[in-house]
C-alpha cells in the first residue's frame, strides 16, 4: 500500500521519467531566453548601425568646416556656397556673412551615400585677421 500511495502523490514523475508539464514548463523558459536574446541582437545591430551613421555626419561635417575655413582664408573674397565630397557623402554648405556681428552663418545639407539627408547650422567668428 505504502509504493502505491507514491505513486499517486507525484503527478510529475512517472515510470518513464518527466512528464509533459514540468518539460512544456523548461522548454517554454529556454524559448523565452532564445527570443530576448534574438530581439536583444538586433536592438545591438540597430543601435550599432546609427551610432556609425553619427559618426560618418560629424566627420563630414568637421572636414567640411575645416576644409571651407581654409578655402575661405586662401580666398580673396566671400565664399557663399561650398561643396565637399568624401567616398561616403557630400556637404552643401551655404554660408552667410554677417558684417555687423562679424559672424558667419553656415547651412550644412549632408547626404550619406545611403541617400540619408541632414542638416545643420552653425555661426562661427568671421575669419578677417
């Protein structure tokens, strides 16, 4: 009576070993695991790809604005549209001189090679030594 008595008390066990709930109850648990690292990945992929977009931008916005300066400096005169082109980008800076302030004000059209589009403005110090 006492081995019967067993028997019947463990509904997860049986003679054969597990059982479909406490299995069902693992492989649910492994698959929630494999999903949110599935969907974790590819957050990393996303995240990854925009932060090497930014750094594409700011560099070609930086060799732009360095290489317009010169151009400016080198110029006998005020240069108001400048285009620059790298392997992987173009900038259209549209600049704007301010004589009261002794400022520049410059518009930047950045297009990625991805065909992406940005713009930006700055207002830098006017470059008369």
């Amino acid at each position: 009576m006492g081995a019967k008595l067993m028997k019947n008390q463990s509904s997860f066990m049986s003679e054969s070993g597990f059982i479909l709930p406490s299995v069902s109850l693992i492989i649910f648990i492994l698959f929630i695991i494999f999903t949110t690292n599935i969907a974790i990945y590819k957050q990393d992929v996303v995240i990854a790809d925009n932060h090497i977009k930014q750094i594409k931008i700011e560099t070609l916005i930086q060799l732009a604005l360095e290489s317009y300066k010169a151009e400016l400096k080198a110029s006998d005169h005020f240069i108001d549209q400048y285009d620059f082109t790298i392997s992987y980008g173009e900038v259209i800076l549209l600049a704007t001189e301010n004589t009261q302030d002794e400022t520049i004000i410059i518009d930047m059209r950045i297009r990625l090679s991805e065909n992406h589009v940005y713009h930006t403005d700055f207002i830098i110090s006017s470059l008369n030594d």
